[in-house]
C-alpha cells in the first residue's frame, strides 16, 4: 500500500530549474554563521572537528616523541603531565565524542528520515556555537598551562594540583550543554519528523545508532555536568567535597565521573557501528542479515551500557562485592557488540561486493575493533585486570576500539558520504592507499603497547627503564605514520572538493534515503515530502523503481 | 485559528502541522527534564553514599537542620506549582490575562522561596554549618555533620539556582500571556515553561525530607 | 486540539492532597523515630506527591508514551546509579570513621 505524497506539484526536473544545492543557495560568511540549515550546521562542526583532531593529535604526537627515550627526551615531567592530560581531553571531549553525530548525524539523519531539518534547527545552531564556547574555554584553560590531572581528573590531585584546572573543567561543561542540546534534538526529530509511512521497524540503521547515542548523550552527561561541578569546587574554593580529611571519599568521585564516561565510550563507538551498518549493505548491495538484530542491540548498548561503570574501579578500594557485580554485567554488553559484527560479516556472504575504500575501512574496523573488543573483555575480568589495570595494556585497548574502531569509521564515513556533502568524487586510489596507510600506522603504534603493558610498563609514565624502549620506539614511529597517513587522506579529500570529477545522486547504487536525493542536496533535501515506506536496504528493486516509489 | 500576527504561530519548514510542532515542543522538554533527574541523580547517590558511612550523624545533622524554612518552603513550592498549572488551564479557557496574574503569582512565591533559603543560609553561617572545609559548627564537630552540611549546601545550592533561572522563566512568561502571546490554540511554549518550574517542586520535594524530616 | 483530561478543578483537589501528604510527612519525620525506616516512608510519601504533580500539574496523562517512558528511564538510571555507589560503601567492611573534631586546617598543605 503507498501512501500518497502530500505535495501534489510535480517533482522539478534536473538541470538550471532544479533547486540549488544548499552550498549555493545562499552566499556571505553571515548566511553561514546565522544558518539553520542542518547541512551547513554539519559543515562546520566538520571543519571544528577536524580542527580538534589536529590538536588532540599534535598532543599525541608530543608525548610519543618524549617517549622516545627512557628519561627525558625533549620535556620536562610536568609538560608531560600536561600532555597526556591534553591529549585525553581534547580527543574524548572535543573530537570523538562529536565527532559522527555532529558532523553525519547533523547532515545525514534528517535526510535519512526524509524530513526537511531537524525539530529544532535553532537548538541546532545553538548547540554549534555552545561547541565552539566550550572549544574555546578549554583551550583557553591549555594556553594558561593546561592541567595535569590526566582527562580523568581523580581528587585528592584535582583538588591539589596548581595547575589551572578551572577553565579546563569549566570548557567541558559547556561542551557537555551542547551534547545535550544536540541529544534533544536528535531524539525529537527520530520521534517526531519521520516521513510518512516510515515505521520504527524500517528506519536506517545509522538513525537507531544516532538515536541510541542521543539517549547515553542525554543521559550520562549530567552526571558528568556533576562531577566537573564538583571537583571544580574542591578545587577553586577548597570545599573538600571528596577530602578525607573532613570525612570525605574519594572513590565516590570516581563513581559519579564512570557512571558518565563509560557510557561515553558507546557514545563514541555507536554512531561508529552505524556507519558501518550503512557502509555494508551499500557495497555488498544486500540487506542487512538481520536489521532487528542490528537496531536492537544498539538500544543494547545503549542500556546496559549504563550498568558496568565499576570495572573501571576494580583497583581503587570499592569492595570486592560491587566489584563482582560490575564485572558480572560488564561481559553482557560484549554480546550486543558481538552480535553487530556477526551480522555484518553475515550480510557480506553472497551479496555483490564492490571494493572501495569505506568497504576497506569497514575490514580494517573489523580486525581493530574485534581485537580491542576481546581485550576489553580480557581487562573486564576482576583477576587479569589486577594485573593490567594502569598499564599499557588498556591504553591499547581503548585506542584499538577508540582509533581503531571510531576513528577508521569516522573516515570511512568521510569517504561514504563525502559525494552526498560535497557533490564531488575522491580519488579512489589515493583513498586506498590512505586507508592501507592508516591501519598501517595504527597497528604499529598500538599493537606493541599491549606487549609494553603485559610487560608491566605504567601508563601516564614519564620515565621507564631501558628494557622497554625498543617498543615504545616501534610505537612512536608508528604514531608518525599514522599521522602522516591520515594527513594524506584528508589531503585527498581537501583536493577533491575542488579537483573531484562530480558525483552523480547516487554513486553506490545504495537504497538508503540519503540517496534518492541530488548530490549535494538542496536545501530542504527533498522535492516535496517524500513518500518512504518501504525498506532503505531493499536491493530488490532498482533505482529507478526506488526514486519512483519515493516519488523523488 | 490563531491570530495572524501571533508569532508563535509561524511553521517551521519542518513541520507539517502546528500540532507536531506544538507536540515536538513539549517532547523535547520533556526529554530535558530527564536529563535534569540525572543531574541531581549524582547528588543524591553522595548523599545517600555519605549517610550510610555516618547514618547517626546525618540524623543529628537532621536535627540540628532549620525545619521551620525547609517546610514553610515545601508550602510555598508547592503552592507556586498549583498556580503554574492553573495559569496553563486558563489559557486553554481563553482566560490569557488570568494566566497572567497565576504566572506572576507563581513568580512572586519562587522569589520568596529564595529569599527565606537566604535567610536560612544566613542562619547557618552565624552557626558556622558551612560546607567542607569551612565547617566550624562547635555543636556538632563530627565529620558526618560535615559531610552532611556539605551536602545540604551543594543541593540546596543546585536547587536555589535552577529556582533561581524558574522565576526567570516564568516572569517571562507572565509578561508574554499578558501580551496575548498564549492562545487556546497555540501554547506549548507556556507549557514548557511550567513543566520546568514543576520539576523545581518535584526536587524539592525530595530534598524536603533527605535534609529536614528524618 | 488534543484532548486534555485534567481540569483546573483537579488541579486543585490535587493540590489539597499534596498539602494533606506534605503536612503527613511532617508529622511523621519529627515525631516518629524508627531509624532506617524513616526515610523510607518520607521517600514514599514523596514519590506519591511526585505522582500527583506529574499526572495532574505536569498533565503526564496526555502526554505520549515517550515522554512517560523518558522519566522512567531516567528514574531508573538514577536508582542504578545510587544503588551500587550506596551498596559499595555499605559493603567495604571497614571500621567506621571515628566521629572526631579535625583541626581547622586541613591534613593536605596548599
């Protein structure tokens, strides 16, 4: 049964009548920064972001180069300190976290859902510019001196350390508002805006997993809110909300501030697992294996996520009783991730696979984040984590899922949607070559760190003794690699914006929504209201046969 | 149909309806104010944390707390509610100016909770129940009455300043309903509004007796 | 428009129950002392006021079920989130903290 399309005018033909895109429709940097358009409000946060990961990465790159030699190599202690401090904040708060829900999720979901903008495109820009102050304060606080709290910020240092603490806590409140906000609108538009004749059951994957964020996001970040509060209390005013001296305790710190950062961590790998989700089906041209499983293990994640904090804690003087309970509940949220890459190896089996570089980022996403998959089950066991807790070896671990996992999909979404934004063609080779590159990088910075961490070598370390150094070696050249590589991978896509031959509507032959649109869309995405009713992974039916029953 | 020149009226693009616009409004706020049960959420597991380490103290804590003003404010909280949700009926019974003086009532009770956690705030100082490390009540030297001093001033504290914000809003809104801003038709941005100022009340009402009563 | 359930005159018959139950609740928490049990009939007779303003000032009837469901998640996050921070600390099974006057400085130098 189709419902009919509510606008009666014929759709407008392609060519000079067809409306502009929405990067031509207005002009003038005013049209840009007091913009309601969820596409242009994506393209900034994407030049933001990609800003933040430069930053996050020069940090990173500070710190391996220190750690080239056993004791000092070209900084002090403390500017290490301030380092690795720096590069956790910058890269949790200011670049992951963001990262695919601002950029994709802002451009790409009202798309998929076959609205015209999100509910509240206003909320949108606000939460842009709320981005930008909390951008802005953080950094502030880094050329003031930075802290050297690490970006976990424990008392009883948080509370002694002279470093300047509060501008740094206080940026990342404001960036925790503008996660919010963004979180609001994201979840009333999912409700609210979907086209008619779309149900729950047929929406696309990337949607649940942004919707699924949305919620960790909405959720999770109070607490958050919270425990910057507080420590920024103790800190600035001496309160001693956590001091024992005056009966306080610090572990409830820890508490308050897991209860919200690892909740974070799905926030950082879910609308990862939707990109992939999307990327799959498009390059195998196969329906998902399953799409329930898919859609209800992110609301999996998302839940259960909430319940496994304390593993964090197992050696910080919680009892033994909780942390049995946590560790207990830390293995059931492995099984939803565990589900999501069997059905996507599952969807690949005789579907018609076309090669390409986000199919390439998808096989290095399934290699990494399997990996750091298990080990984050190894780390999950009360007894091994004794052994491993504060070592290297969870540094490995969460930038096997960090890197490995959000990152690879971050830029397997940068190349699977950069037709749609921009209307122009990579050059595939080239994007080949970065992505072999990438993985390249990444393998050989963080592979030897589990070895490092087996071995006992402390993370946040300054100095190490001298038996640790020919890997801690092999990882910094790896991190220079890395480095180098996504450089040329951005560079590529820098080119192509100007240079790229032009992208047809639908370069992939996906069935997606985002898809039936031109490339890059106009500004209210659709001629008219779009009739979605059937599936967005049914490759029964052409494209043609798709933009006629969309009545696109 | 609402007047033409009523600016709440304009459709967004978005929107196919004033309706969905109108009920897309009232999720999202709804969605907000779970996010502020959260927020709160961290305190009361301090709290609740803290009281188990030092039950006895709390309780004396309790005792030695200013029930007088934490009660007369549980009245005064709820009775703003009322007012708020009245002014909401109003407006769908046509009646915008009556809205207007509820509104401006419910504002004027929010002020006068402020002013009497003032005066309790000030009564606490004078008796040295500061929070943390600023504690120096010689009546009760325990470092449970500390921690719970310590968690009054943080909640209470928290609390005040989204009252603070509510008397805010709702002095906006008075002026707005007064200006015909709200019809029969078109006010979810009113609603909105109140359901702030009633999770105010729901949050006191649970601090009322974590911090006063036993 | 959609329908509304609740009338200004519920409104305030919920109003004189939420007056009725706050004055119980002083009664009870300054004349009975049960110890633990305290605080659990005053949350209780908290959480039926806070059904009262959520179904009859806040008008939660109307509203779709996602608004409702959105609370109940919260709620339930929040008792998540006390219970296993509260059942840590009650679980330690060290001595507790002897309740002494502490110096007015404090044990860390600035």
């Amino acid at each position: 049964m189709t419902a009919a399309p509510t606008e009666t005018a014929p759709p407008l033909p392609d060519g000079p009548e067809s409306e502009p895109s929405y990067l031509a429709v207005e002009s003038g940097l005013w049209s840009w920064l007091n913009t309601r358009d969820h596409k242009r409000i994506a393209l900034m946060f994407y030049v933001t972001v990609l800003g933040t990961f430069l930053l996050g990465g020069t940090f990173a790159l500070a710190l391996r180069t220190e750690l080239l030699t056993p004791r000092r190599t070209i900084m002090d202690a403390m500017t290490y300190n301030r380092m690795f401090t720096l590069h956790g904040v910058t890269m949790v708060w200011l670049f992951l976290i963001p990262s695919i829900p601002t950029v994709f999720g802002n451009f790409i979901l009202p798309i998929q859902l076959g609205a015209k903008d999100l509910a509240f495109p206003k909320l949108n820009l606000v939460s842009f510019y709320m981005f930008l102050l909390g951008l802005a304060t953080t950094v502030g606080g880094m050329l003031a001196g930075g802290t050297d709290t690490g970006w976990t910020f424990y008392p009883p240092y948080s509370d002694l350390t002279p470093t300047r603490l509060v501008p740094v806590l206080l940026g990342i409140f404001i960036l925790g508002i503008s996660t919010i906000l963004t979180g609001v609108n994201f979840v009333a538009t999912t409700h609210m805006l979907r086209a008619r004749g779309m149900r729950w059951s047929q929406i696309p994957l990337f949607v649940w997993t942004i919707y699924g964020t949305s919620i960790i996001m909405l959720l999770a970040t109070p607490v958050l809110g919270m425990s910057l509060l507080l420590v920024g209390l103790d800190h600035g005013l001496g309160l001693g909300i956590f001091d024992p001296a005056v009966g306080g305790d610090p572990v409830l710190f820890e508490h308050i501030f897991w209860f919200y950062s690892h909740p974070a961590v799905y926030i950082m790998i879910l609308p990862a697992m939707g990109v992939i989700s999307e990327v799959v089906p498009t390059f195998a041209h196969r329906r998902p294996a399953s799409y329930t499983a898919i859609a209800a293990s992110t609301l999996g994640i998302a839940f259960v996520g909430f319940f496994t904090w304390g593993h964090h804690m197992f050696v910080a003087g919680i009892s033994t009783y909780d942390a049995g309970v946590f560790g207990i509940l830390s293995m059931f949220v492995a099984i939803f991730s565990a589900i999501k890459v069997f059905t996507w190896t599952a969807t690949l089996y005789k579907g018609q696979i076309v090669f390409s570089t986000p199919l390439l980022y998808f096989f290095a996403f399934l290699f990494l984040f399997v990996f750091g998959g298990m080990t984050g089950v190894a780390v999950a066991t009360q007894s091994l984590d004794v052994h491993w807790h504060d070592t290297y070896f969870v540094v490995a671990h969460f930038h096997f899922i960090m890197v490995g996992g959000s990152v690879t999909a971050f830029l397997a979404a940068a190349h699977y949607w950069f037709p749609k934004m921009f209307g122009r063609m990579y050059s595939e080779r080239v994007g080949l070559l970065s992505a072999s590159a990438v993985f390249l990088g990444f393998v050989l910075t963080f592979l030897p760190q589990f070895l490092l961490g087996n071995m006992g070598m402390p993370r946040r370390y300054y100095s190490y003794p001298a038996q640790f150094q020919w890997l801690h070696v092999l990882s910094t050249g790896g991190a220079y690699l890395l480095a180098g590589a996504l450089l040329l991978t951005f560079t590529n896509l820098a080119l192509a914006l100007k240079w790229g031959e032009k992208a047809p509507a639908n370069p992939w032959g996906s069935r997606s929504f985002e898809w039936l649109t031109p490339s890059p869309p106009p500004k209210h995405n659709f001629r008219g209201a779009p009739n979605l009713d059937y599936s967005p992974y049914d490759y029964t039916m052409t494209d043609e046969e798709a933009h006629a029953r969309a009545g696109q | 149909m609402p007047a033409p020149d009523n600016e709440l009226a304009t459709l967004g693009d978005q929107y196919d309806s004033l309706e969905t616009q109108e009920r897309s409004l009232e999720l999202g706020m709804w969605i907000f104010l779970a996010t502020e049960i959260l927020l709160f959420a961290a305190l009361f597991a301090l709290y609740a944390s803290y009281r188990s380490m030092y039950l006895a103290d709390f309780k004396a804590g309790i005792e030695h707390n200013t029930l007088a003003f934490g009660t007369v404010n549980m009245y005064v909280l709820l009775t703003s509610s009322l007012l708020a949700a009245l002014s909401v009926s109003a407006v769908r019974a046509d009646r915008p100016r009556t809205a207007s003086w509820l509104l401006g009532g419910t504002a004027l009770l929010g002020a006068a909770f402020l002013a009497i956690k003032l005066c309790e705030y000030w009564r606490h100082w004078q008796e040295g129940s500061l929070p943390g490390r600023y504690y120096h009540d010689r009546e009760l030297p325990t470092f449970g009455a500390n921690r719970f001093f310590t968690m009054y001033w943080v909640m209470t504290g928290l609390h005040a300043l989204h009252v603070t914000a509510g008397v805010g809003v709702v002095t906006w809104m008075a002026v707005r309903a007064r200006r015909g801003f709200y019809t029969r038709a078109v006010h979810a941005r009113l609603v909105i509004g109140t359901l702030y100022w009633h999770l105010v009340d729901v949050i006191w009402i649970f601090l009322w007796p974590l911090l006063y009563l036993s | 428009m959609w329908a509304t359930h609740v009338r200004a005159v519920h409104r305030v018959w919920a109003y004189l129950a939420l007056l009725a139950l706050a004055t119980l609740s002083l009664l009870l928490g300054t004349q009975l002392h049960w110890y633990w049990a305290d605080v659990a009939i005053s949350l209780s007779i908290a959480a039926v006021k806070t059904y009262l303003v959520l179904w009859f000032f806040m008008d939660l009837a109307d509203q779709p079920f996602q608004a409702r469901l959105a609370v109940l998640v919260a709620v339930t996050l929040l008792a998540l989130l006390v219970s296993l921070t509260v059942a840590d600390v009650a679980t330690r099974r060290v001595m507790p903290m002897k309740s002494t006057p502490e110096p007015s400085e404090g044990f860390y130098q600035r």
